[in-house]
C-alpha cells in the first residue's frame, strides 16, 4: 500500500515527465499545449482556490493537477512518456543547485523588497 507521500511524489514526478514530453518533437501541439497548462499550473504560486481558503484551498491541487495529468499522458505516445519518465526519474538523483536556488530566493526577496519600498512611498505620498 502506497502511502500520501509516496504518491505525492510519483505525481511531481509525472509531471516533470510531461515537462520533457512538451519539449519532445513527437509529440503533437495539441498535448503540449494542455501539458504546457498542466505544468505551469502546477509549478505556478497561483491557484485558482488560494491555499490559505481551509480543505478547498488544496482541493484544485488534488483535482486539477492529477485530472490534467491524466488527460495529457492519453494524448502522449506510450513510448515517448516511458523516455520522459525516465529522464525524470534520473534527475531525481542529480544534486540539486543550491546556487540556483540561492539565485531566485534573492530575486524574489528584491521584488518584495521594492514592491513594500514602492507601498511606503504611495503612502508616503497620499497621507
């Protein structure tokens, strides 16, 4: 019996596998299209239900997410999404950049940092 997280993790998976199937050339525009929205929802801060919402803010990612899934993985060539799964599976034994991170971390840390500078200065203005 598989347990939540170990499913959790074959989905992140899966979807990381259609991540390579929309940069495969066999694969049709029409997949990659729905795929493309499966993966940039599913990586993407933005939720159609915010998480914060109690039971329905993870609701869309326990039903979007693994329904998008399973329609683009019928639309995909089986032996197309056996080589994308395994080049998933592989870079889940890659070490992980910890630069990178560190790189988007400060990114994000600067936008914040000058949308609240920008707040202050709108208010400064105003009151």
């Amino acid at each position: 019996m598989t347990t939540w997280k170990e499913r959790a993790r074959e989905l992140g998976r899966e979807v990381y596998a259609l991540y390579f199937a929309c940069r495969d050339p066999r694969v049709s525009w029409y997949a990659k299209a729905l795929a493309i929205g499966v993966v940039g929802y599913a990586f993407s801060p933005v939720d159609l239900i915010p998480d914060f919402i109690p039971v329905l803010g993870y609701l869309d990612e326990l039903v979007v997410i693994p329904l998008g899934v399973l329609a683009v993985r019928a639309m995909i060539p089986p032996a197309v999404l056996a080589e994308c799964r395994e080049k998933a599976k592989q870079l889940e034994t890659e070490p992980r950049s910890w630069i990178a991170a560190g790189v988007f971390i400060a990114i994000w840390l600067a936008v914040a940092a000058a949308a609240f500078y920008c707040g202050l200065q709108l208010i400064t203005l105003t009151g």
